[in-house]
C-alpha cells in the first residue's frame, strides 16, 4: 500500500487464512484496499495456478528427482526463469479465463 496513488483491488482465493481477522483487521485500517474473492475452487480464474502448471509441465514434471534441495532446486530455477520473460508471465493474464486480471 506504500505509495500507492490509486485504489488497491486484491483478487485471492478463498483459502480460510485469506479470510482471517487479520486480514480483515488489514483491510479495514487501510481503507484504499478492496479484496475480491474468487468462487470456491476456480484454478482457471487464478492466473498463479497457470505458473504451477507450466512449473509442472516444463520444470519438473518430466524430470526425476532424487532428494527434495534437487527438488526444491529445480523449482527455484525454473521459477527465475519465468521471471526473465516477462512475455510468457504476462501472457498468463492473457488466457481466456484470467484477462479479469489483466
């Protein structure tokens, strides 16, 4: 919220922690926030789920692992990698279902 110039719209999943007194506690002292819910399990809506999937699909999904730091070291690679192309991360936004997003 720091900076920010215009209103903040946050889309998140419903996941219980999203919704905890916390959260609410944070969006009500900063009245500038507005959080929109996805509908219960709606991975097509979430363009952070089309990050998971091209991890699975292109990084790790097609190579073995021995030990998870291989694990965890392959994700983190492929996910640098996704950082260096800001067209592909992007293009998530420009799928049918995510351009509410974009």
């Amino acid at each position: 919220m720091h900076g920010a110039r215009r209103r903040v719209f946050l889309i998140l999943d419903g996941h219980p922690m999203r919704k905890a007194k916390a959260v609410q506690s944070c969006v009500e002292e900063h009245g500038a926030m507005k959080i929109f819910f996805l509908r219960p399990y709606s991975p097509e809506l979430n363009p952070d789920e089309i990050v998971w999937q091209d991890l699975k699909a292109d990084g790790i999904g097609k190579c073995p692992v021995a030990t998870a730091d291989e694990l965890h070291r392959r994700v983190v690679d492929h996910l640098e990698t996704l950082r260096g192309l800001p067209r592909k991360t992007r293009s998530y936004f420009l799928a049918p279902h995510t351009q509410y997003a974009a």
